[in-house]
C-alpha cells in the first residue's frame, strides 16, 4: 500500500532534513540561519582607473567599455571554486534531497525525465538500434524512420496474397497521394484513413503494414495493444492512447508529407465488445477503448490544421472488436488476409527455397567505410543490379541496398544507402546527402554453385500440393527447418527430400526414432497407409496420393499419407464427398480383408469419416432424401435441428454405403496393397513417383520397372 504524500514528506522533513543540514523553514538549498554573525570581510580594494591610451584616442564601446575583462586565471578560479561548492558533501546531500522530494510529489515526471536521459545516452553511443530515437515517445511505443531507408520492407516482401496486397495499395494510392487532399476536395470525398486488417495467425499482417508504411514513405509508429491496457493503475490505457496519437501528430507535423502510420498489433486486446466486465477492470478497459474511439474519429479528429495520422491494426479475433471500432469513418477498410491457396502458397515455397539458394550463391564482401568495415551479401548479382545485405556489424544487420560492383572491387551506390549503412554501423546520427559514392571493397567468400541435380523446378509446386492450410510463417518455418536438418548431414544447402521431411515433421511430428535406429517398420502399418494410397489411385473423384510414409510419429501418428490439396476447391459435390469417406475407410478395410482384422489405428479415420458423413446429412443437406435433414446455431447461439433420429439413421446409412464400397475395393486391388505394403516396409518413405511405378508394375506386371526411391 502506497504512503500518502503528505506523511512521506514530513518524513523527509523531520528525518533526513536534520542529517543534512536543512532546517525546516528553509529551502533544500538555502543554508540554516545561525545566531552568531561572521566579523564583516574587510573590502576588496579597487581596481585603478584604465590609463586613457597613448595615442589619446577615448576608448570605443558604451558605457560599460571601460570595465577590464576578467583574466584568464580569473575564470579559472572562479569555475573552480564553483565546483567545489557543489562537490561539499552537504550540498551535495541537499541536492539530492531536492530531487527525491521532487520524485516524491511528481513520481510522474521523475520516471520521464530519467527515461529521456538514458533514451540520450543511448543515441549518443548507438544503442538505439533500428528504432527512430524520438524525444517525447513513451517505451511502449517504437518509431521507425521512413519508408525510403535501406531497410524498409517492400511490396515484393509480401508473397502469397495478391488479392489483399492489391486492395491496400488500391486504398493507400488515394489516401497517401500528394495530392489526395486537392482530389477529394474536388471530387467532395474524404480519402480513407484508417484500414483493418484482420487474418489467422501468420498470414502476414504486420509485414504488409510494414510495406505500407515504406509505400506512404512515412514515419511509422508501432505500439502494441496489450501494452496499452498493461498497467497497474486506472487511466493508464487512457493515457497511452492519448500519448500515442499525439506522438504520431508531432512526427507527422516535422515530417515531409505531414503524415505518419500508426499501426496497431493484436487490436482486440483493447478494442474487444464494451460491458461484458462491470469490475474496475472492465470499466478502464472501456474508458481506453473510448478514448481510442475518440482519437479515430472523435470532435477533432479529422481537423484539416491537423498532420494526417493513417491507422493500420491487425488482429486474428474481429468477431471480438466493438461495432463502433469497425465501423466506417473509423475503419474505412477491412483488407481480409487469408490462408493462401495453393497458388499463394507455391508462390511462397519458391520465394523461401530461392531466398536459401541466392544466399548459397551470394558472394561475401567487405566494404571499407571511413575507418569500418562492413560485410555484406551481394544478393541476385548481376552487371547492372545487386542487392547487399549487411549482416555486420549486428548493429547494422538486415540493411539493404542497391548498388553496382565493378571488376576493380568498387562498388557504387547511392549515397543516402551509403550513409545509412555507415551512420548504423558507427552509433551515430545518419546526415543528408545526395547523388552516389563509390567505396572499394574486399571478397571474402566467393559463393557456392548448386549441382545441376539439386535444382528442382517443381519442387515449389509438390511442396504447394502436400500443404493445404499452411500460411505464411508456416512456409518459412519448414523451409528453415530443412535447411537446418541438411547443415546437420554437412551439406551446404537443402535439397528436394530435406524439404519433403521437414514438411511432414511440420504436419505430423518429429518422427519418435531418429535415422539409423528406428526398428523395422510395422507390417500392419503399411497394409492401412496402402489401402488409403489404393483408394486415392482407383476412385475417380479425389485427389491422388503424392507421398506415403510408415515411420512413427511424435505426435501419435504410425504412418501417414499426403495427398494432394488440387485447386483447394471449395465447392464439393456429394461424389466427391462421398469418394472422401470410402478413402478414409479404405485403411481400415485393407486391414480387413488382408489381416483378418482391423486395430485401433483406424480410430482416426472412423471419427473423420463420421464428422464428413454428419455434415453431408445434417449441414450440406447433401443426402438422399435431401434437405430435410439439417441443423443450426442461430445469432444467440441457441442450436436448432430438423430430422432427429431418423437425421442420425442417415448418418449410419452414408458410413454404411462408404464402408461397403471400401471393402469391394480392397478385395479387388488386394495385389496393389501387397506390393504397396511391401515396399514401404522396405524403403519407410514413397514419394509420388514410387507410388506410381509400383501401382503400375502391380497393375501391368509385364511392365515391371524399378521402383525410384
């Protein structure tokens, strides 16, 4: 519990104020009065009258020009004795009790003015690291310079979304024109402001606001809400959003386009539905909320005196945000970021494998920079257009520039990437200039060549095929993983399989035994993971398998089969839904019929089937008997069903249909399963090929071929 500020100051009065020789009447820096006097100083003697000069001229200057000026060792002895008097020990001590009263009664600006001393440090010795140092802007929110700097993320960064990417650019080429506001004018239309961009996890929400931001060429200002509503006391929210707007006022106002970007991570953590909570909490949740509310499109906040403040928030839970947040005049956009489709995410294998290949390729320079070096990557090299990457010193990591390297070791470039790289990599503030420098540089590593075998132009593709409903950060993770799994075997870079298994570790778990010593595979396993490849090859309206696998799995799984997403159709007929369910019970069935049993490892597949077959009958309203059968939640989440027990009767009636055809499959491709089975007990893996070749040569038998593994 917090002491009152009055009794904390009579504390410091009646306690410390005697140790240091402040009476109580008396300020921290006036000293006590004494009852005896000192004896009276005898005068100074004056100084003699200036001479009048020699030549007889009077001296120049007013009234003061007689007055001799101190001399040098005047000065000195004056500061000196200065210093000592603040170096006294009880001077000292009451200094320093100014201060702690002055902490005391306005705790507030005592943190402040401490923070903004050690912000000062910081950028004087270069430890601001990429954030903008901005005087005036709280901890929890991180200014970045403009759009232009070398290391600002671009349109290309943002792979995989080309619908969402479209539409922002569409929203900011009118709101962050030139001459927006003499075309709205015009036109009597107010250009949009603020966009909401709303997506599951990973999809990319923070890199397109940062390829925003570097489209407006603007300072962006980036806060996180939690950070917002973090705080012990009431009000805080209320204060921080109201520090943060104004922040992005004072930098838009000294910026060159009178603009800047907020942009807001995990929106919903202060913008969720007001007056679910009536405690205190729930009340300050709601005051930070109004006062966001407000500052978006409040009594002023549209003021044509006003800099231009664009607002960009994310957030993966929008069914959660108040109506009067997502409204328009306050969100006038909401760009939807998707999971990418297969196309989207193709395009995404081949941007995270090609990044790996052109850092493999990159040759490794060092530039001499004044008296620094920097080692960089030449990036995509070519005659005319190279991109380096520094990667040190870790202080100036991750920029990039354009330049051009001659065959003299110079490179050319322009000047402003030139200084910020150097004014990054040396601690200090970046200068304005202009036009190219030429610096000369050193090779330090000449690249490697990737084998002609290594170079896979559909492997972006297969991976795109096995992986439906991975997003963004999910591509880069796998691609990472295999990079790093093919740095374990002592290979330079990762191949076609490194990929493939850092895919099925990413979908199914890291496998429980690791190469070399995993026992033998399961017989039992391979007749259930043949039976689902036989019924993808031989049913006509679902996708085939590309890989089938029986090593175990961390996650549970004995072995699994990968099939294809094909255009990740969202339409299905009731063939294909019904061909789905056969497929899925196609492993159980094979065990079966060629075991004499089936097992508890067909668990999975009975549940999956079951939930697709309720949804034909009770959701799709795709059976037999048509819609008669069907359920719902309505807006208040009471759930409505028609059809009952007879619905449930035909549910049963679809698994039974699904199941019966499973079995007259397996019994008439029971060779294909054997040889399938056969072979992944001897190889654990097939990729799409070898599942081919060996449906074939088990088809056509006078067709026989090796199977390629």
């Amino acid at each position: 519990m917090r002491a009152p500020v009055p009794v904390l100051t009579a504390f410091w009065a009646l306690a410390i104020c005697p140790l240091l020789g402040v009476g109580a009447g008396s300020t921290p820096l006036t000293p006590r009065h004494k009852d005896h006097r000192r004896a009276p100083r005898a005068p100074k003697p004056r100084d003699p009258k200036p001479e009048a000069p020699s030549d007889g001229k009077a001296p120049s200057g007013g009234k003061n020009a007689s007055h001799t000026p101190p001399a040098p060792e005047d000065f000195v002895t004056n500061t000196t004795a200065t210093t000592r008097r603040f170096a006294d020990p009880k001077t000292a001590g009451r200094i320093a009790l100014a201060l702690l009263q002055g902490c005391i009664l306005a705790p507030r600006s005592c943190a402040y003015t401490f923070h903004s001393v050690v912000r000062s440090v910081k950028r004087r010795l270069g430890q601001e690291g990429g954030a903008m140092g901005e005087e005036g802007v709280d901890d929890f929110i991180t200014v970045y310079g403009g759009g232009a700097g070398p290391d600002a993320t671009t349109w290309d960064d943002v792979v995989g979304a080309p619908a969402a990417v479209s539409e922002l650019r569409r929203i900011l080429r009118v709101a962050g024109a030139a001459d927006a506001a003499d075309k709205a004018r015009r036109a009597g239309a107010t250009p949009p402001r603020n966009v909401l961009l709303a997506g599951p996890p990973g999809t990319g929400k923070t890199l397109i606001a940062r390829a925003a931001a570097a489209q407006l060429d603007a300072p962006l200002l980036v806060a996180s809400a939690a950070e917002i509503v973090k705080g012990k006391y009431a009000g805080v929210g209320v204060e921080r959003v109201r520090t943060l707007f104004a922040a992005a006022r004072r930098v838009a106002a000294r910026s060159e386009g009178r603009l800047a970007v907020i942009f807001i991570d995990e929106l919903d953590s202060c913008g969720r539905v007001r007056g679910g909570d009536a405690s205190a909490v729930g009340a300050d949740h709601d005051n930070t909320l109004n006062q966001l509310l407000v500052e978006m499109d409040g009594f002023g906040a549209r003021d044509a005196t006003n800099p231009d403040v664009v607002v960009l928030a994310a957030t993966n839970r929008r069914d959660m945000l108040d109506p009067a947040l997502t409204r328009r005049g306050r969100f006038d956009r909401v760009v939807e970021m998707a999971a990418p489709d297969r196309d989207g995410r193709e395009a995404l294998f081949e941007h995270y494998v090609g990044r790996q290949r052109s850092a493999f390729a990159a040759r490794e320079i060092v530039l001499q920079v004044d008296a620094t070096e920097v080692a960089c990557q030449a990036l995509n090299e070519s005659s005319t257009n190279t991109t380096l990457r520094v990667f040190r010193p870790a202080r100036a990591a991750g920029l990039r520039a354009k330049v051009t390297l001659f065959a003299n070791n110079t490179a050319r470039l322009d000047a402003r990437d030139l200084e910020a790289i150097a004014a990054r990599a040396q601690g200090r503030r970046s200068q304005k200039t202009s036009g190219v420098a030429d610096v000369h540089f050193s090779v330090s590593y000449d690249g490697g060549t990737p084998t002609a075998t290594e170079v896979d132009g559909d492997l972006a593709a297969t991976l795109a095929g096995l992986s439906p409903g991975l997003v963004g950060s999910d591509v880069a993770a796998i691609v990472n993983d295999a990079a790093l799994a093919a740095l374990n075997k002592d290979q330079d870079y990762a191949g076609r399989d490194d990929y493939l298994r850092a895919l099925e570790d990413a979908i199914l778990g890291a496998p429980t035994h690791p190469d070399g010593v995993s026992p033998p595979p399961d017989h039992r396993t391979a007749i259930h993971e043949a039976g689902h490849v036989v019924a993808s090859f031989f049913l006509e309206d679902v996708d085939e398998a590309k890989r089938a696998s029986v090593r175990p799995r961390s996650g549970g799984s004995l072995g699994v089969t990968m099939f294809g997403a094909g255009a990740d159709a969202k339409n299905l007929r009731r063939a294909e839904l019904q061909d789905r369910i056969v497929m899925m019970l196609a492993g159980k069935a094979a065990e079966a019929h060629c075991l004499g049993d089936a097992s508890t490892g067909a668990s999975d597949d009975v549940r999956r089937a079951a939930v697709l077959a309720e949804a034909i009958v009770k959701t799709y309203g795709l059976s037999k008997d048509g819609a008669v059968f069907t359920s719902w939640v309505d807006e208040y989440g009471k759930k409505h069903a028609i059809g009952g027990e007879d619905a449930d009767q035909a549910v049963r009636a679809e698994l039974v249909e699904a199941e019966t055809r499973a079995y007259e499959l397996v019994k008439e491709r029971e060779g294909v399963i054997r040889a399938l089975a056969d072979a992944l007990v001897k190889h654990e893996t097939l990729d799409a090929a070898a599942l081919q070749a060996v449906v074939n040569t088990a088809t056509t038998p006078a067709a026989a071929t090796t199977v390629p593994v």
